[in-house]
C-alpha cells in the first residue's frame, strides 16, 4: 500500500496537546512572575512611604524645643485615634524680646506647631505644621478697646510660643494665635494646625507612639486604649520640674497595607495571596536640654 506524505491524525493530536501543556505552564509561569513583580514593586512603595514618614518626623523631632509645650492622645475603641503634637522651631532667649504666656522671654523668630495624627477610621497618618505667616484682610466689623474698627485692614498672625500646656491641645492651642475678629482668615493656632493637615502615609492600618522622658519613664500610646497626656515646657533658663518630664525618645511603629486587597469570601479576611504589609519601628530622638541641665 502506497502511504501519503504528512501527518496522521493520532499525530497532529498528540503534537496538539504537548502544545497546550507548554502553554499552560509558560501562561502560569508568566503570571506567578508577574505577580511576584507586583508584590515588590508594592513593598518597595512602603518601605519610600516608610522613608518620607521617617524623614518628615526625623526633622520635626530633632527640631523640638524644650521651651514649648507638648500633648499625646489617644482615643478609645469607638474611633481609635492617635495625636502628638509639639512646638519645633528655634526659641531665641532674648533680653527685651516678646514674651510668651508665661512672660518667658523668648523670641519666636521660626517657632511653629506640628503633629503626627493616626486615624484608623481613614487608615492614614498626618502630618500638620502652622503656617509661620498667617496674612489676612479683615473682612468684618471689628473694633479695638478704643473703638476703632479695623474692617479692612491687614492683619498677621504667627504660632504662639506656649509653655504651659494646659488640659489639652485643642483648649491651649484653640485660645492661642488668633485675634478674635470673627474673620473667616482669623484661625487660632489650633484651626490653622487642623486645615495644613495632609496625609503622609495611607493604608495605614496600625499605629503606636511610645514616649520615652527625661527620668526614664515611658509613656504608651496605643490604638483603643484612651491618653490624654499634657506636659509643660520649660523655663528659657532650663530651670523647674518639667525638666525630668520633656521627652528625650520618640518610638513611632506603624503597619503599612498596599491596596488592592481582595477579601477571602469565606472567612472575610484578606486574601493572604493579595495580602501586602510591612511594619515598621523608627526611634527619633529630641534634642538635648539646654546647657547646662
């Protein structure tokens, strides 16, 4: 019997299905690659994150001064919250200088308020600084102990350098800065701290600020649990209790999430297999007292 040339049908299958094999593993090969790619660029993105969050805190903490009020709080479960705030910048002691509240001479040539704020209700950290120049045109009826009304004038308000820290920041810093016209542009320390807020870090499902003080107790802050902590400042001269009571050690540890995040449907947790998280634990030190104490 005469055989024709080409290939049987039995053949052209089996090269068929050795084709689909090939496919199949270079398909699942590509994509677990592909997937691995994914999951460092993600935990490269936190680890930058984590570097801008260390950076901004870093400067702000080296720039704390001793002279300056300061508060940490933390919320309880209902809406678990976590805020420090304190004053950074360079306190001038100046003979003749404006005073602060508590007639310390100080001249508050760069002074500005800060604060970290976590929020687990938007999974964001935020960082806040005053403007050192708050310029407005006094849009309002307001009038002067001597009766003069001032509506259109330009005002200029900059942070108020406070030593003592009263019950909290919000009552301190709420009373402080402003001039009471009513003006929309006329914001006290406090408003002016709250509208400059900008989230730093997103996804951030966890955090915990740990303050380490001058007499070497630590004081915790941590999601769930209510703080409310105020210290005061101390004297230009250094002198007073407050000393053994300012902070010498700031531990800032926060968990970072990447998005995209899937929920296994049957336990309703993330999906291990999406799951992209990286913790993080920095140490930031203040400065030191001022010489001599």
């Amino acid at each position: 019997m005469r055989r024709t040339n080409g290939f049987t049908l039995l053949e052209v299958l089996v090269s068929f299905s050795v084709m689909m094999v090939i496919v199949a593993v270079a398909t699942t090969a590509y994509f677990q690659l592909n997937g691995l790619t994914q999951r460092v660029q993600a935990r490269q993105a936190l680890f930058d994150t984590a570097r801008i969050v260390f950076d901004r805190m870093h400067a702000d903490a080296g720039a704390m001064v001793d002279g300056g009020a300061w508060w940490l709080r933390s919320a309880g479960v209902a809406t678990p919250e976590i805020e420090l705030v304190f004053l950074r910048g360079r306190a001038d002691p100046t003979e003749g200088a404006t005073t602060s509240a508590d007639a310390d001479p100080v001249m508050a040539s760069d002074l500005t308020w800060t604060s970290l704020r976590w929020k687990l209700a938007t999974q964001t950290l935020s960082v806040s600084s005053n403007a050192l120049k708050r310029v407005f045109t006094l849009g309002t009826n307001w009038s002067d102990p001597d009766g003069n009304n001032h509506l259109g004038k330009v005002f200029c308000a900059v942070p108020t350098p406070a030593r003592q820290a009263g019950s909290s920041a919000l009552a301190t810093l709420g009373a402080l800065g402003g001039f009471g016209t009513g003006d929309p542009a006329d914001r006290s320390d406090w408003a002016d701290l709250q509208r400059n807020e900008v989230p730093i870090a997103t996804g951030c499902t966890d955090c915990t600020v740990q303050v380490v003080l001058g007499d070497g107790s630590v004081v915790d802050a941590v999601p769930g649990t209510a703080l409310s902590k105020a210290w005061d400042g101390l004297a230009v001269d250094g002198r007073g209790v407050a000393a053994a009571s300012r902070p010498r050690l700031i531990r800032l540890r926060f968990t970072l999430r990447a998005p995209g995040v899937r929920l296994d449907t049957a336990t309703g947790q993330p999906d291990p297999r999406t799951l992209v998280e990286q913790s993080f634990v920095f140490s930031l030190r203040t400065p030191n007292l001022l010489p001599g104490h």
